[in-house]
C-alpha cells in the first residue's frame, strides 16, 4: 500500500472582530458613489447636504464619511452577504419602501469617466 497524502482536516475560522473605540458610533450616510479599476472597486459613503438651485437644475453637495477600497472577489461577498441580510430584514420587518414611493435615480459616469461605474 503506498503512503497517500492525507488531506488537512477543515478547521472552522472564526473571526473576532475589535472596532476602535472611536469607530463605534459609526457613520450616517445616505448616499453611495461606486467606482473601479481592474484591481479595486471604491465605495465612497457620504451623506447629502441642503440642496442649493443652479442655473440649470439643483446640486446636492456631499460629505464622504467613509471610503472603502474592496478587491473584486472580496465585492461578490459583500453583495452576497447584503443581499441575504436585506430579505431577512424583510422577513422580520417587511418590505423596504423609498420615502415618498419616489425612485432615487441611478447616474451613470462611465461615458465621461472609463472605469468609473454608475452611482446613486
């Protein structure tokens, strides 16, 4: 009988995770700017200010709060692991409804900037 390698036995990983205390409160934001390169996507979280009139429409300043650079296999996770939180949040709670039944519109970038995906 020949030596067969044997294989590693699995191991469950658990991680622990520490937050700085100056991170606990977290941060409010109600906008999201997506991006990427090959590499990385860049989440960039703000949250909007009072709109102010233009010439030719409205501008919605925003203040990033946080910014998030993520590899694209680790971006399938997080999609993943939203979209499985979101439908338990409507098991417990019920659909998720926009304020005012209005859509937030979606704007897409990628025509003025190569890579940059759309963001809303």
């Amino acid at each position: 009988m020949a030596n067969e390698p044997q294989q590693p036995e699995q191991q469950e990983t658990s991680f622990e995770i520490q937050i700085p205390p100056d991170l606990e409160p977290g941060a409010y934001a109600n906008f999201l700017s997506v991006w990427h390169t090959p590499f990385e996507f860049t989440l960039d979280f703000a949250a909007t200010q009072p709109s102010q009139p233009t010439e030719s429409g409205v501008k919605v300043p925003t203040r990033v709060v946080a910014r998030l650079r993520v590899p694209p296999p680790v971006m399938t996770d997080i999609i993943a692991v939203l979209n499985e939180n979101v439908a338990r949040y409507q098991q417990t709670f019920g659909d998720i409804h926009r304020p005012q039944g209005g859509e937030t519109p979606t704007h897409d970038r990628t025509e003025d900037r190569p890579g940059a995906g759309g963001y809303h």
